[in-house]
C-alpha cells in the first residue's frame, strides 16, 4: 500500500523484504530451542517476505479505477 512506486523502487522493496525476511528465518531455524531446521527457516522466511512484498506494493482495485477515471477525465479535458 506505498502508492506507485518507479518498478526500481519496487524490486528493491522486494529484494530487501527477502534479505530480511530469509535472514530472520535463517536465524529461528540455527536457534537450538526452536525444533526447526534452518532450511525450512529461511522458506518460510521467503514465504513471508513474498506475502510482505505483495502486501506493500498491491494496490486495492477501487483505488486503480479512481486513478483511470481522473486521468481520462483530464484528457478529455473537464
């Protein structure tokens, strides 16, 4: 929900969502207290920074729709 961002703005936010994302991950999975290997960590950490990226950059229908409608309505020049 950041808006329209430049597509270089949006595969950085992505980019930098996994790094943490895996990274954290990674770092619950090396953990000896939790019972949870580090691979299937840091896939669970890609899982959530995929849903996290497309939380962040998803943009609702209605909002996409209102955007349309003012710029057709300033082309056609009212």
């Amino acid at each position: 929900m950041l808006g329209p961002l430049p597509r270089l703005h949006q595969v950085v936010l992505v980019l930098a969502s996994v790094i943490v994302f895996v990274g954290l991950g990674v770092w619950v999975g090396a953990h000896p207290q939790i019972p949870v290997v580090v691979s299937v960590g840091a896939m669970l950490g890609a899982a959530l920074a995929m849903a996290a990226s497309w939380l962040l950059l998803h943009q609702p229908h209605q909002h996409q729709r209102r955007l349309a409608q003012r710029a057709h309505s300033r082309r056609r020049g009212h």
